[in-house]
C-alpha cells in the first residue's frame, strides 16, 4: 500500500486525504495546531462561492469544472461526505445581459440566469453548496487508512531514493512517503523552497463572518441539517431550523432582514433579535492567501535546480515542460473558494500520482501549475535580453 504525507489539516488538506483513501492509500495528515479545518474550523457551515465572467476566463472554467466535480463525487464516489454538503444553491447577482453573456458556454444544470424573489437578476447555481468543515473533516477520518497527527510543525521534506522523507522543525523525522502534498497555505510555498521571485508576491486577506442565533445556543455550533434559504447574494449566508436562526454575513446583518428571510409577521421575537448589536459575535479572523492572477496553486513542485541549470533553453522555446518534483505536490493559494478549489486541486494531485487519466485539460492545469510564474519570469527575461542585443546592434 502506498503511503501519501498531507502537510495542513485545512480544507485543502481534507480535501487530498479524501481523494487517495478512495485511492486505497495509507494517508497520514500532519496540523500544526490542535484541531483541524484551517482558518474556517471555527465556522458552522462555509459557502461555495462560484462565479462566471463574460469572456469565461481560466478562473470561471475552473470554477464551473469544480462544480461539475462536487456533483459527480456526491453521487456516487464519495457518497459518505454527502452529510458535509447542504445544497442550497446561489446568485450571483449582476443584470441581466451580462449574466447572459456569463452562462452562454455553461451548461444550464450548473448554472442559468434567473430572477431572485427579491427581483435581482443573476447567474442561479442550483448545485452551488454550504459545507460544514467539521463534518467533512469527520468523514474523511472515519476511511480507512486515515490517521491525524496534531501538534506537528514540519521544518523540510527531502527527496530519498524511494520517495520523500518529511522532516519537524526540531530535526527529528517523522515520516516516510512515496507522495508529500503540501496543503499548509503560505508555509507550502517555503517547504518547496521557493522564494518570491518563485510565485509572486502574496496577498494575506482577513476573514471574519458575524454569527447570531435566535435560540441563545453557541453560533458555532455545527448546524447538523438545517434548512438553508438559497444564498441571493455574495454577501452571506441564511440557515434556518426550527427554534433556531443562523445569519452569516462579511458585511451587515441588515442586508437579510432587509431582503425579508427574517418574517416579522411569521415569527417577530426573531426579528427582534436580530436587531439588536448584542446578538452578534465575531468569529476569529482567518487569512486567505491569494496569488496576483486570483488562481490556486496545483500540481507538482517546480524543480528549482534543474530550471537553472536549463534556463536559456526553457526561456527560449516556450513548448519544454519545466522541470518538476515529481511526487512532491502544491496545493495553496484558494484564496475564499477553498470550498471548491480544494476538491478538484486533490482530485487533480491523487489522479496524477496514480498515473490516471488528467482531471482537466492541460491548459487549465498549465494555467494553476506551481511553475508558472517561474516560466513567465524566464521568458521575459529573454525577451528583454533580445531587445538589449538589438539596441547594441
């Protein structure tokens, strides 16, 4: 049985440990803290985000790919992680030539345009979900050949004859696998060694959702199944059940009550509650790293010494594969769709590690290759070494 080391117990990382245990992998997961689920551990439920653009451009492509994944694996083979996933669908507010425009590539049952009951016109995603990190971090361990190891702060991963040696920051070893995935966020991009001028520079944006609930309990408390109300914007999330009232918002609570999911007729006591400043807690602020061209970083480690060793040539004929880590996988940089992103980027890591066929077509993956800023630093280095020649001529 093969052995795959997961650096990072956030999304990403339960993500890849779900798609090799159905791979028949021994999957070890290594968090440097004390619980699992990353920056969003301390959230009920988080929401898909998809979104299109007029000139379907990579990053709508991915999105809509990412989807279509979510649905295939909820029917069939990942059907345990189903609890972790409450379809409720989503708008994506915008008028109503644009959204035109935005579905015309997309097939109708991912996405169409549609009128909310609020009178907005959008981009409707029926299959667009919320999902619950603690129960699909749940599930994900309850595989087979699954374990978690808490507390561990890795400081390396060297290459061994067989595969890679992970390394803690005390120097003692703490495991040996044939596939390292590096699912740790900004920490990813420094076990591979690369520097700035490697991957860009890097944005950390602050997250925090403001929670309330009618009931008194905890707002954190996982939900379980509750009832959700279709997200009719990008500015929150409604959850209802009985006895209880969820609200998730990264503005203001008053857009929901504005937009009347909160009946003052139906049920006035919690209309009332929600108005006052008092119900509402914070969450703790989380960081999402983003990438300058807002797409996540997939696919094996560049190999940093043998790009330099081949530079010229790489620089000079733009069809050389560049040179990888084979076996050595990033997976960072979703920004807020790790939701979605994470999912298809393990689904991408576990079908090249067990030589299966490419998940999507190569210049989607070219276009979230971790060597691509690499590869455009190189060529417009050749290009301007070309224009000094010609001006000394």
């Amino acid at each position: 049985m093969k052995q795959v080391v997961i650096i990072g117990g956030g999304l990403a990382g339960c993500a890849s440990a779900e798609a090799f245990s159905r791979r028949g992998w021994q999957v070890l997961v290594l968090e440097a803290r004390d619980r699992l689920g990353g920056a969003v551990a301390g959230l009920p439920l988080i929401a898909q985000h998809p979104g299109l653009t007029p000139d379907f451009d990579l990053r709508s492509r991915l999105l809509v790919q990412a989807m279509q994944l979510h649905g295939r694996l909820r029917a069939g083979p990942a059907a345990d992680l189903v609890s972790a996933f409450e379809v409720c669908g989503r708008l994506q507010p915008m008028d109503r030539a644009r959204a035109e425009r935005c579905v015309a590539p997309v097939d109708r049952a991912v996405a169409r345009v549609e009128e909310s009951p609020q009178g907005d016109w959008g981009v409707w995603f029926p299959d667009c979900a919320a999902v619950s990190p603690r129960r699909w971090w749940q599930a994900v361990q309850q595989r087979l050949g699954v374990s978690v190891s808490m507390g561990i702060r890795v400081g390396r991963v060297d290459a061994t004859a067989t595969g890679w040696r992970v390394v803690d920051d005390q120097g003692n070893n703490v495991a040996d696998a044939d596939v390292v995935v590096l699912a740790c966020r900004e920490q990813a991009l420094t076990l591979a060694g690369m520097q700035e001028a490697d991957h860009g520079r890097l944005r950390l944006s602050a997250a925090r959702v403001w929670l309330a609930r009618a009931d008194g309990g905890p707002p954190d408390e996982d939900p379980g199944h509750p009832a959700l109300l279709p997200m009719t914007s990008g500015r929150g999330l409604v959850l209802t059940r009985p006895g209880s009232f969820w609200l998730r918002s990264e503005e203001v609570h008053a857009h929901w009550l504005q937009a009347g999911e909160a009946d003052s007729d139906e049920d006035p006591d919690i209309r009332a509650f929600l108005e006052r400043p008092e119900s509402w807690q914070p969450s703790a602020i989380g960081e999402r790293l983003q990438l300058r061209d807002n797409l996540p970083m997939i696919g094996p480690a560049p190999d940093l010494a043998a790009i330099a060793a081949r530079a010229d040539n790489l620089a000079r004929n733009d069809r050389l594969p560049m040179p990888q880590r084979e076996g050595l996988y990033l997976l960072t940089g979703m920004a807020g769709r790790g939701a979605l992103y994470a999912a298809i980027g393990a689904e991408m890591i576990a079908a090249r590690a067990c030589g299966e066929p490419d998940v999507v077509d190569a210049r989607l993956a070219a276009a979230v290759s971790p060597a691509r800023f690499i590869k455009r630093r190189l060529q417009r280095a050749w290009s301007g070494r070309g224009k000094d020649q010609g001006r000394s001529l």
